[in-house]
C-alpha cells in the first residue's frame, strides 16, 4: 500500500468519525435538558442549569458543588439552587 493510499484511508476513518460524533451531538441536543442524564457543561446559561436542576435536590446540589468549586461562582445560580437542594 502507498503511503497516499494509507494517508486517504486516514482521512475517510476521520471523516467518518466527525460524522458519527455530528450525528451524536445532533442526537442529544433533541432531548430536551430536563430528561438529560448527564449535568450541562458548568459553563452553560443560568437557565440552562436551572432547568437541568428542575426541583431535583440531588441536582441542585451537584451543579451547587461544581459551581462553588468555581474561581467566581455565579451569584444568581447559587441563590436559585440553594433552596432546592436544601429541600431535599
């Protein structure tokens, strides 16, 4: 095999696989936030996280966690899921 043959079956093998993460990220950006199971990157929207979190205490306080591990934790998110995540 040359070494442009084995350097364009590289080249289709990465392909492929850009593909079937795209296929992925499309697959899981229809299910909506709240039916995630996995926490939204931390660096998502206030409302992002928010609606992750819903009413679920043990949300709460993993994003609660997370967040306050942060250099500058946002004020508002931690005002909004303190009372969550102590009602659990």
């Amino acid at each position: 095999m040359s070494d442009q043959t084995e350097h364009a079956n590289v080249l289709l093998l990465t392909d492929s696989e850009a593909y079937q993460a795209e296929g992925q990220r499309a697959a899981e950006e229809s299910i909506p936030i709240r039916e995630r199971t996995e926490m939204p990157d931390i660096r998502a929207s206030v409302g992002t996280l928010l609606e992750w979190v819903g009413s679920d205490a043990e949300r709460a306080q993993q994003v609660l966690d997370r967040e306050n591990s942060a250099d500058k934790p946002r004020s508002t998110l931690v005002e909004a899921l303190e009372p969550v995540a102590d009602a659990g």
